[in-house]
C-alpha cells in the first residue's frame, strides 16, 4: 500500500515552521525569499480547496532583530518583550504577503491555559471553524507575550499537535532543520538509517527521541516532535517532519512524493487531549 499517495486526499493541514526555517543562519533576520515562498505554497493549497492551519515560531527571533539584541534574551521578560515586539511585525509581513496572493491570514495567540480550561477550549475550536469556513488562514502562535512556564507549550511542535488535534486535521507537517526520523543522531552518527513511514509509534522510538535541536534559534528537538507523533497521530491525523530549508517541499509532500518520515494516523478510541496535556 502506498500511504504517500493518501496525502493528496487530505483536506485540513497543519503546517509547523520552526524558527531556524525562516531566519537567515547568518544574521538571525527574517528569510524574505523563503517568507515568501512558504505563502505562495499555502496559498495554492488553499486554492485547490483545503484548509490550512500555519503555526509560525520566530517571534522571538524577529522581536530582538528588531531592537538589536544579538542573543537569545537572559529574562522571561526580556523574552515577552521580545515576542510583543516581533509578533506584531511577523504578522504585518505574513498579512501583506497573503493579501498578494488574494489570501486573508488572521492571529490566534495560545497558551496551555486554552486548551485546559474546558470553555477555553470550547472557544478557541470555535474561533478555528470559523476562520475556516471563512477561508481565512489562521496563523497560530504561543501567547509568549504572557506566557511563564507554568502555562507554556514550550514549543510550537506541541502546539501545532495540539491545534490538529482540537481541529481534526487530517494532516501535520512539522518542518524543521532535520530531514525526519532516523534510527539515531545522524550528526554524531554516520550510520544512522533513516525511516521513511512509522506505522505505530512504539516505546523504542519513543526512546530514540533526542532532547537537541541544531538550532540557536529553535526550541524544539527530537524528542517534542515524537511527543508531536504521539498527540497527532492518536487524534487520528497522519504527520509528516521534513526539512524546511526549501518550501517546496510542502507541495511535493501533497502530492505524495517521498520527502521526510511519515507518521500514519493510529486513532485511539479514547483520546483525550488534556491527558496529553498534562505530560507536558
């Protein structure tokens, strides 16, 4: 059976854009060129009649750029500081961008505390089926702004998880600065097999997760993507990591092609996002 080939047919998409995907490695600034490619890839999507959901980190990244802070801030709020400034101007480049290709993006700022609190939760699922019945791309972020570690994600793997979950997406694609899953770290081991389809996610894999990340701009490694796996797949989307070096990876992954490793949806008849939630 070719599962890639079940992609095309997907119709309600999460995308996760790592920070180290959209900043030039050199300067830590905004990639315009890759800004714009992402957008024309989502706005052809939904062009072709799907839904797509963007969770986009580099807010942080863009908010100390901004203000010439060449380090990761030291403080919380420095960090929230960060994020209030860089938020707003990820958001003004991300409307004017869609609005070129005829596409109306929209925020939606979470934290833990959205999905914890049953009205909360309520509302936000609501706010998402109406910005996409409207055809309006929501752009999702963590609320770092306010966020402390007591009500964070931590990272936006889990969070975009979180919000297929809550939307009943049928696809996640997490891109990142890794090709997908690999049997071990390829940068220390030049051995390490890479797996293109994970049908179940069992305790070895899970055990295989690394807590790194290659990035000085990122959050996430391994080991939040596979706990990604875990909350996507249960809630019965498929998910796919891959490298976000070139956007155009995203339609080559719609149309089945072979690129990243691919989590096939494993539905469990008694999923319940707040026990995910409180592992985190």
């Amino acid at each position: 059976m070719d599962y890639r080939d079940k992609i095309k047919d997907k119709k309600r998409i999460v995308i996760k854009i790592g920070s180290s995907s959209l900043t030039h490695a050199e300067t830590g600034r905004l990639n315009l060129t890759k800004l714009e490619i992402l957008v024309r890839e989502i706005s052809d999507l939904c062009n072709q009649g799907k839904e797509v959901v963007l969770v986009s980190s580099g807010a942080i990244a863009v908010g100390r750029k901004t203000i010439g802070l060449n380090h990761k801030p030291d403080s919380v709020s420095q960090k929230q500081a960060c994020a209030a400034i860089g938020q707003a101007k990820l958001m003004m480049i991300y409307q004017k961008l869609f609005a070129e290709y005829n596409q109306v993006a929209g925020q939606v700022l979470m934290t833990k505390n959205t999905m914890i609190d049953n009205l909360n939760r309520k509302n936000a699922e609501n706010t998402f089926h109406e910005l996409l019945a409207m055809g309006v791309i929501p752009i999702v972020n963590e609320n770092d702004t306010i966020s402390t570690y007591e009500i964070e994600f931590g990272d936006n793997d889990t969070l975009s998880a979180v919000v297929a979950a809550l939307i009943g997406a049928d696809l996640l694609i997490l891109l990142s600065d890794i090709d997908g899953l690999f049997t071990d770290d390829p940068h220390r081991n030049p051995k390490a097999e890479f797996i293109d389809v994970v049908e179940q996610l069992d305790d070895d894999l899970l055990a295989m997760a690394k807590g790194t990340t290659g990035s000085s701009v990122g959050t996430g490694g391994m080991s939040t993507k596979l706990t990604a796996a875990e909350i996507a797949t249960s809630a019965g989307a498929d998910m796919v990591i891959a490298n976000g070096a070139d956007f155009h990876v995203i339609h080559k992954i719609m149309q089945g092609r072979k690129h990243g490793t691919l989590f096939l949806a494993d539905p469990k008849e008694e999923f319940y996002l707040i026990d995910y939630l409180e592992k985190i």
